[in-house]
C-alpha cells in the first residue's frame, strides 16, 4: 500500500510523544524524554517525505490526494469524515511544520536542558506539532478548526510555560481571549459554507465557490460574508489588526516556542486558510479589498513600533505582525502563491533570527536587553555570522531569499494598489533599519555589561546545528524563483500552480526583459533597504550618540513609538476595565449575590424559620394538642357543612 493511505502516521507519532513524555516523562531520566520527542518529530518528517514523494510519483503532483478514514460525524444531512489530504499547498506546509519543528526540536535540547520543566515542555511541543499537522492536512473546515484550537490551546500552555511568572500567565490569557475573539469569525464563517454549499469538504466547497457569481464591488454578498468572517479568524491567529497585541506578549515563553509557534508554524496558520480558501475570496471583491488594506496597514504598524523596542526578542515579535502582514497583502492583491512564497521563506529566517537571539540570551545568561550587550561579535561568531545572514534575508537583500519573495508581494501590489505598493516600500525600507539595529546594538560597538558577572560563551552544539541550517535556507530558499529574473520560469509559483489556478501560472511564466531585471534587482524595495540599512549605520556604529539626541528632540513621537501607541492600555480603559467592573459590581454582587445567593439563602431561612414555627407548637403539652385537635376538627365540620349548603 502507498504511504498516501498511512498520511495519519505524520500527526499520529507527535501525538505518540506527547502522550508518553506527558504520561510516564516523570519516571524517565532526561535522555529517554529527549529520545522520545525527537524521535517522534524525526519520524514524522520522514514520514512526510516518504508521502511527499509518493505524491509526486504516484499523482504527478497535479490532483489532490484525499484519503477518508472513517465517518467522524453524521448527523441528518450532515457529515464530516476523519479525512486528510495532499496537494502543492500541503507539500509546502507539511515540509515547513515537520522540517522546521524538527529542528527546533533539536535545538530545544540544548536551550531547555537545564529547566525543572522539561518534560512538559517537550509534551506540549510535540502536541503542538500534532494539531498544527491536523490543520494543514485536514481535507475539511471542520477537522482544519479541530487543529486550529488544538494549536491555540499549545500555544496559551507554551505561552504561560513559566507559570511562575505572573507575567507569563497574564500572557498565556491574553492570547487565549484574542484568539477567542477571532475563533468566534472562524467558526460562524463555517456554519455560513455549510448552509451555502451544504458540505464542508474542501473537494465540494471551493469548486463550487470558484463556479458562483461574484459579488458585486462593493456589496456584501454571501461569499463576502464568508470571507470576512473567515479573516476574523485569519487576524486572530495571525495578529493583524486589530487582534495582533498577544503575539508581542507571546515572548514571555521560552525562546524556542517564539521560533516554532510565533514566526514558523502556527501564526502562519491564518495565511493557509486564507490561501487553502483562495476560491471564495477571489469571488469577494470587497473581502480581498479588506485583506490587503488590512495587512499592508498591520506591516507598517508593526514596523514602526520595532524602531524603538529594546528587548531582543520584542524587536523580532513586532518583525513578525509586520511579516505577516506582508503575507496578507499578497492576498488581498491575489497574489496567493506568493503569500505562500514569503510564508515558506518567513520561516527560515524568522525562525533562525529567534534562534539565533535565544543563543544571544544564552550567552548572556538570560539578558534580553539590547542596551546591555555590545560587541558580542567576536565572541560568539557562529551565532553572529547565522543572525547577519537572517537578518540579511528579511531586510531584501538580493539573492536572499526574503529578497525573491518580497519583491513578488510588492510587484503585485504594484499592479493592484500604487498605495499600497509605497506603504509595502516604505515598509521594507523600516524593516531593513530596525533589524539592522538589532544588529550593531547586540554584536557591534563597545562592550556593555560586566564580564564579571557574565561569562559569554557560545552555544552546544545541538542549539547551533539548526542555525547554520536555517541560515543556508536563508540564503539559498528563494532561489525556486530566481530564474524569472533573466526571462526563466519562476518555479515555486509553477509549482503552486494546480492549486491556485490560472493566477499563479501566469506569474510563473512571466519573463521581464534586461530592463526589467535590472529594476528588480535595483528596484525600490532594495533602495529602501539599503536606505535602512545606511541610516542605521550611521546611527548605531558612525555616531552611536545621534539616537539619544533624537529621541531627545523627538520626545512626543518617541514615547508614541515605545509605549506602542499605548494600544494595550486603550484596549484596557475600553475593554478589560469594563468588562471587569461589570463582571464584579453587576454579575458578582447584583445577580449572584443579589440574586442567585438572594434566593437560594431566601429559601433557606423561610425552610427555617417554618421549622422554627413548627417546632415551637409542637411542646409536647397534651392539654395544647387537644386543643389544636378540637380546632382542627371545628374547622374541617365547618367546611363540610359549607359545601353540603
């Protein structure tokens, strides 16, 4: 039998490990943990391979390979089935989740090998694995949102990992509670495909939602309604305004789970649904209209809060809203593919640049503060030399591969909104300054912190394997695409073109001319970039005083940018605040106090004082109870003969 019939065995082994580090880690010494987690996401990836290649041979890579397992539920006219599905979209993620999480795994072993909670942490990172493998291969809505809140579940337990911490834990809720509110889009939108296209199988719905009318622009038809509340969803998961303001929070968790959950794997999954969804938003003109503006708005929000953040890992969480972004503006513009493309290539150099900070913080023995490290560069080469090259690739550089699929996102854009096209450069030209930023604060300049009380030293050996891996994906992850620059085929897009349809294969086949070449390759976006790149230079390494004097002089935008437009503590006064005290001053003391308690306490103290009553005529004096008889009796002669008259 093929390994296509066996798809199950790729979330079923980090279910495997989860279960046995969860249920018998504690009688088990460090190494078999470690054994049992890697092992499962090492099996899973081949697994997927073995499946990928089959794909190929056994369809040619041009249908979707659907494999239903048993009826999952039946109910009337509705079914779902346990089933799960190949095509060219799942290759990528499936080689992105399985690939990229392994390599975390690894690196895991070494970053987490001396916390108390290391079993746990290895449980929940392989669950997360398995639900975010649930989502990417469901065949169907409803077995993709199963993996949807199975990874928003890992997430808040990931999240909140340092439950000591109370920061951690208001983190973890955070998360959960914005993700609800987005979860909520998910699943109405979902109700609404099922009484549309009374199914909610991929195989039925997009098929039919390609053949369906359009609406009308600007007019909110049915598939517009699906596809808004379908980005509902989509902001939730993946921080887009106005739902991003748990993903910065987010970095309270272990540094791994940033790298895995919060820049590869599950923020991402909104792009996938959103893409895996093409069909219906291709339909809804005003829904698209709603992603692009919407992700192209996130990206230079996000971007501009990054200029001024002084925690490492902070810097690269609002780099990753604004990536994300990016990712959304493809969409809204129909360039699905290359959403996919700066998808793929977003987790190769955003998962290494938080790789690459968590051996920073490593070497600095936790220290997260940009303004306290400085001239790390020669003390810790490897991590450098893999972080300049990350850093590289998400600042466009050419030949990179943040280069190829940026430039296919601004393209598009170009020929779609020239708004949005200046927004996405301008952008790129921010990104570019603030990474490079990240850069001089913590590897150039002069040393600023005691060697006295940190002892620099670069990482095992088993936390700096996966960087020098994900720096040549960084690097060389593009290159799929590179060919249309000379007048060739770009191949990712040819790849993604059974799926995605006419749109994609024309992108693929598209040849630019000499000019044309030398335009992207020198185009806006590269200038911004270097731009960025120069302005930063000059201000971190040429005249490292310049950044004080002008947060200096521009004290009112400054404090703007590091309080992050104080979004959170709008979000309190209008939202939490509120809902607090309505919880406490209305629902506690008025309906449960009040009510609930005021009746239930009520009843009791009527039961009682009836007792009491009761309890007091009955004194055991015979003389009363011949009394209370000859009334009894008076009383009830009194009734008959009432009734008879």
């Amino acid at each position: 039998m093929p390994a296509l019939t066996y798809m199950w065995i790729i979330p079923l082994l980090p279910l495997l490990g989860a279960a046995a580090n969860g249920l018998f880690g504690a009688r088990w010494s460090k190494g078999v943990v470690t054994g049992v987690a890697l092992s499962s996401t090492t099996l899973s990836f081949l697994a997927a391979l073995e499946v990928v290649r089959e794909f190929f041979t056994l369809s040619a890579g041009q249908i979707p390979w659907t494999q239903s397992y048993f009826t999952w539920i039946s109910a009337g006219g509705f079914r779902a089935d346990f089933a799960l599905q190949v095509d060219q979209l799942t290759v990528v993620m499936l080689l992105v989740v399985t690939g990229v999480g392994w390599l975390i795994h690894i690196y895991s072993s070494g970053y987490m090998h001396d916390d108390p909670g290391y079993r746990r942490f290895f449980a929940y990172l392989n669950l997360f694995m398995f639900f975010m493998l649930i989502l990417i291969l469901a065949a169907n809505y409803l077995l993709m949102f199963v993996g949807w809140e199975g990874v928003g579940l890992c997430s808040y337990l990931l999240i909140g990992f340092f439950f000591l911490k109370q920061s951690a834990t208001n983190a973890g809720n955070k998360a959960f509670w914005v993700n609800r509110i987005g979860d909520f889009g998910f699943i109405l939108g979902v109700l609404l495909i099922f009484r549309t296209f009374h199914t909610l199988d991929f195989a039925g719905v997009l098929p039919a939602a390609a053949k369906m009318a359009a609406d009308p622009a600007g007019q909110i038809g049915t598939l517009t309604a699906i596809g808004l509340l379908l980005f509902v969803g989509a902001a939730g998961k993946s921080a887009q305004l106005p739902l991003y303001v748990w993903l910065p929070d987010a970095m309270e968790g272990p540094t791994p789970v940033s790298a895995l959950i919060h820049a590869a794997t599950m923020v991402t999954a909104g792009v996938y649904m959103v893409v895996r969804s093409h069909a219906i938003f291709l339909n809804a003109p005003v829904a698209m209209q709603v992603v692009g503006v919407v992700g192209c708005l996130t990206a230079l929000f996000a971007a501009t809060i990054g200029l001024v953040q002084t925690d490492i890992k902070k810097v690269l969480a609002y780099s990753t809203v604004s990536q994300l972004g990016y990712m959304f503006l493809a969409c809204g513009v129909g360039a699905f593919g290359a959403g996919v493309f700066h998808l793929m290539t977003h987790a190769f150099f955003k998962g290494l640049l938080f790789l690459a900070a968590g051996s920073v913080i490593h070497a600095m023995g936790g220290e997260q503060d940009m303004r306290k490290m400085g001239g790390l560069r020669k003390k810790i080469p490897v991590t450098f030399w893999t972080m300049f090259m990350a850093t590289l690739a998400i600042a466009g550089a050419p030949g990179f591969s943040g280069y190829f699929s940026k430039d296919e996102i601004l393209e598009a854009a170009q020929h779609s909104s020239p708004v949005l096209w200046g927004l996405g450069v301008l952008t790129a030209g921010i990104t570019s300054f603030y990474m490079f930023r990240l850069l001089f604060l913590t590897f150039f300049g002069k040393q600023r912190y005691d060697e006295h009380h940190v002892h620099v030293h670069e990482s095992p050996k088993n936390m700096l394997a996966p960087l020098v891996v994900l720096a040549i994906l960084s690097v060389c992850g593009g290159w799929m695409a590179a060919p249309a620059l000379w007048g060739g085929v770009n191949h990712f897009q040819h790849f993604l073109a059974p799926v995605l349809g006419t749109a994609s294969e024309a992108a693929a086949e598209s040849a630019p001319g000499g000019a044309e070449i030398l335009q992207a390759i020198f185009g806006p976006p590269v200038i911004a970039g270097l731009l960025g790149f120069f302005l930063a230079w000059w201000m971190y390494i040429k005249s490292p005083e310049t950044p004080k004097k002008w947060a200096a002089s521009l004290s009112a935008p400054y404090k703007l940018l590091s309080g992050k437009y104080f979004i959170d503590e709008l979000y309190a006064a209008a939202v939490v605040r509120p809902l607090v005290w309505v919880s406490e001053k209305v629902l506690w003391h008025v309906v449960d106090e009040g009510a609930i308690d005021g009746a239930v306490n009520g009843v009791a103290t009527v039961s009682r004082e009836s007792g009491d009553r009761l309890r007091r005529m009955t004194s055991g004096n015979v003389r009363s109870y011949a009394t209370w008889i000859l009334v009894g009796a008076l009383v009830f002669t009194s009734l008959l003969l009432w009734m008879v008259s």
